[in-house]
C-alpha cells in the first residue's frame, strides 16, 4: 500500500478551496448582480404566494448561511445568525443594502478561504449544531450559492422579461460576459451605488 504524496494533496486541498472563492465570487455573485440591475426594488420582493420566497429573502438567505458556514463555522466569528428571519422578512429592503450585504458577506467569505489552512479540510468544525469537516461546509456553501442564483436568474427572466445575457455568442465560442457589471464598477465607468 502506497502512502498518499503529501505535496499532491496539499495541491487539491488548494485547487479545491481556489475553485470555490472563483465560483462564488467571481461567477455567482456577478450574476445576481446583474439580475438586480434589471430588476425594481418591488420586484425584488415579489412573491408568487405567501408562502414563497422573493429573491429579497432568497438574498438575506444567501448571506446568512455564507456567515454561518464559513465566516463563523470555519473564520471563528461568533455566529448570531436567526434563519427564520430571512425567510419572515417582508419589509422592502432596498436593492443598495441587499447588494452591500451580500458584498460584505462574499468579501469576507473570501478572506475566510484565502488564509484557510489546507491541511485542514478534513477537520470537523461545529456548524449550525453539528459537525462538518470543512470540506463538507466549503462545498455546501458553494453549492447552496448556486442554487439560490439559479433560483433569482430564474426569477428575474420571468419578472423583467429579458434574456440576462450571460455569454456571447457572437463569436462561435461562448463569451462570459457576467462580468461586465464588475469591471464598469472598477473603471469607475459605473458606480456601485447605481444599482
């Protein structure tokens, strides 16, 4: 029996955590972002029916279990998330403070995994009352992102009735082009606060 290499599994420990910081902060994010670009406060906060969610609480959602999971479960930060409150909110929380938590959450989650030990994916930490190696905490936040952004793509194409326009095709070859929004932002070419 071979004993596993040690620099190789440090190498996927880091593939595995880089590709989760690329994913939520380089893909999902941008995408929500651009959802909320097309999409009125109101809107943001419709509902097919009282029981179900708008992408208001779909937000306040996301960014309660990136802290809990990752800021808090694996950063150490003390976790005073209440879960129920995301779903009971109905007051209309504007687009701007949306997006800044969200921002905020995602920016911390990142340098939560940027100064994450590698060696320690297999270590269990105490998440939501129970335990959950990290691995299991950094692929579920990654996953439960994902979801979530489908749902909001989902909801935004049927709100503002318009096609999101996430690669181009114009080429022959797909072209992201989600990221759009960030790098207006970054070229001071579009402020933050526009949207």
């Amino acid at each position: 029996m071979s004993t596993p290499d040690k620099s190789f599994e440090l190498k996927v420990s880091r593939a595995f955590i880089q590709r989760a910081r690329d994913l939520i902060g380089e893909e999902y994010l941008p995408k929500i972002e651009r959802c909320l670009e097309k999409l009125t406060d109101e809107q943001i906060w419709w509902r097919a029916n009282p029981e179900g969610n708008s992408i208001g609480n779909l937000l306040l959602h996301i960014s309660g279990n990136a802290r809990q999971w990752i800021v808090c479960g694996l950063g150490g930060e003390s976790d005073q998330r209440v879960r129920q409150a995301e779903f009971d909110e109905r007051r209309t929380i504007a687009r701007a403070e949306l997006l800044a938590t969200l921002r905020k959450t995602v920016s911390d989650l990142d340098k939560v995994l940027a100064h994450f030990d590698p060696l320690k994916l297999m270590d269990q930490y105490p998440i939501q009352g129970t335990e959950a190696t990290a691995l299991a905490a950094i692929f579920h936040v990654t996953e439960h992102i994902s979801m979530h952004t489908g749902q909001i793509i989902l909801l935004t194409r049927m709100l503002a009735n318009i096609d999101l326009v996430f690669y181009d095709f114009s080429t022959g070859k797909p072209v992201h082009t989600w990221h759009e929004t960030q790098r207006l932002i970054q070229t001071g070419c579009w402020r933050a606060t526009e949207l």
